[in-house]
C-alpha cells in the first residue's frame, strides 16, 4: 500500500520538525498509541491498539527516523507485530517546506501487513490507513498549533 498527501500547519518549520521528533507529541497524536519512547536520538519502542474491521490488534514494535535533514525532512520506518492478527512494517519519507509563517508537510508512505490483517482485503485497509494518517495529522496539526501559539 501507498499514500502520498500533505498538510498545512500554522507553525513555523522548525517547530514542527522538533515535534516530529517528540515522542510526547507524537504518542498523543497517534491513534491509538498506549506507549512511545525514545531508546536513542534516532529509534523509539511503540504499543499501539488498533482496531481495522473485525480484527482488534495489540502491536508492539520499533520506530527508526533515518536520513535526518534537519528541519527540511526525515525518513521514518518501523516494524510491529500484533500476534495471531499479524504485522504492519512500513516507513514514511517526510518534507516539510516553508511558507511564509506556515509549514507544508508532505508525506509519502509505503506499508505491507501479513497474518489475519492481509485477509480484510485492500479496500478495508486502505480506507482504514488513510482514515489513521487524517487522524494522526488532524491531531498532530492541533498540537503543534496550539504550542505555537505565542
């Protein structure tokens, strides 16, 4: 599966690449996200439950940004595995370009799940991937623009 798409977030780019970076930021911004830490400056360890169709899943796994541009982009990949229902890996190459006193963040992101997940058929998980990605920035714009209110 492939997505591409961007948003526009009232904060300065420095901002939102710093938040990008913040596991606080981003475990309140991912749905579903239990736990998120840092392990290093560049990997974090993740639980998430999900719910796509019938199947409810805990995963757990790793979160590795690499090809760090700061603040213009990064590369961001992981691997989780939610026992019997299967395993979701997959990464993202993120930019963000400035405009004026906003930012544009554009995504692109590639994915594959295996186990009971892969039976659901394509059109349940890409409906339910894109309805998770306009989760995450719809959460993650909110809070970055509330930070940066002065």
């Amino acid at each position: 599966m492939e997505m591409n798409d961007s948003q526009r977030i009232n904060a300065p780019r420095q901002t939102v690449y710093d938040a990008l970076n913040d596991p606080e930021i981003l475990k309140q911004c991912i749905p579903g996200c239990e736990e998120l830490e840092m392990v290093s400056d560049t990997e974090m360890n993740a639980k998430v439950v999900l719910r796509i169709g019938p199947v409810k899943a805990k995963f757990t796994g790793t979160v590795e940004l690499s090809d760090l541009v700061p603040p213009e982009s990064y590369t961001i990949s992981g691997e989780g595995k939610g026992g019997v229902a299967g395993f979701a890996k997959g990464g993202a190459t993120v930019r963000l370009i400035e405009d004026g006193d906003d930012t544009i963040l554009e995504y692109a992101v590639k994915a594959d799940i295996g186990g009971k997940l892969a039976q659901l058929g394509s059109r349940l998980i890409n409906s339910t991937s894109k309805k998770l990605a306009g989760q995450f920035f719809s959460n993650f714009s909110a809070v970055v623009e509330e930070g940066a209110i002065v």
